[in-house]
C-alpha cells in the first residue's frame, strides 16, 4: 500500500490524521518523494535504531504473538499451510477485536 493511501486509509477509518511515523530505516521510507510527503502533510519522521533491541521489541513480540495464534489456526483447522497468510490477517483481527486494557476494556 503507498503511503497516500495508508494516510486515507487512516482517515477514513478512525477520522483521525497521521501526526508522527516512526520507521525502520529502510529504502522506502528514505526516498526523496516520501520526505516531500512526509513535509507536505506535516508529519514527523523518526527512524528506529537498526538492531536495537529496546525499540523493536515491542513489535518483535506483537509479531510473535500474532504468529503463534496463526498457527494455532491452521493447525487446529488442518489447513493446508497455503492460506499461511489468510491465517495472518484473521489472526490479527482477532486481536485488534479483543479488549485492551490500554483503551480501558474496549476493542
């Protein structure tokens, strides 16, 4: 997904704007059109440390998360391991269903 559409995505979704994105560094989020995007809609740009545990960790551990429930899916349903990445993405919206005490119990 290019970043224009992510920013509408989020917009559409939950009416709110991208205030702060907080990357990895990488190629596509270095390049000189996505900086002039970034200045465009005012949105602050910081890059995490490569290999720095303490600010990938939290990721690290979502990710991890939502891979064992992936394969608790696909093991329990004996789906062949192809629908891999359709287990990905009910895993993950089982979990954003679930309540978090981080919005005080609601999904």
């Amino acid at each position: 997904m290019h970043f224009i559409q992510f920013k509408k995505f989020v917009k559409n979704k939950f009416s709110i704007k991208i205030k702060t994105l907080q990357s990895d560094g990488e190629a596509e989020f270095t390049s000189h059109k996505f900086k002039d995007q970034l200045t465009q809609f005012r949105i602050h740009h910081y890059v995490s440390c490569l290999y720095t545990l303490s600010q990938n960790r939290r990721v690290e551990h979502k990710h991890q998360y939502i891979n064992e429930i992936e394969i608790a899916m696909l093991f329990h349903s004996c789906v062949p391991l192809k629908f891999w990445a359709d287990a990905f993405n009910t895993a993950t919206s089982i979990i954003n269903w679930l309540p978090t005490s981080t919005l005080h119990g609601v999904s």
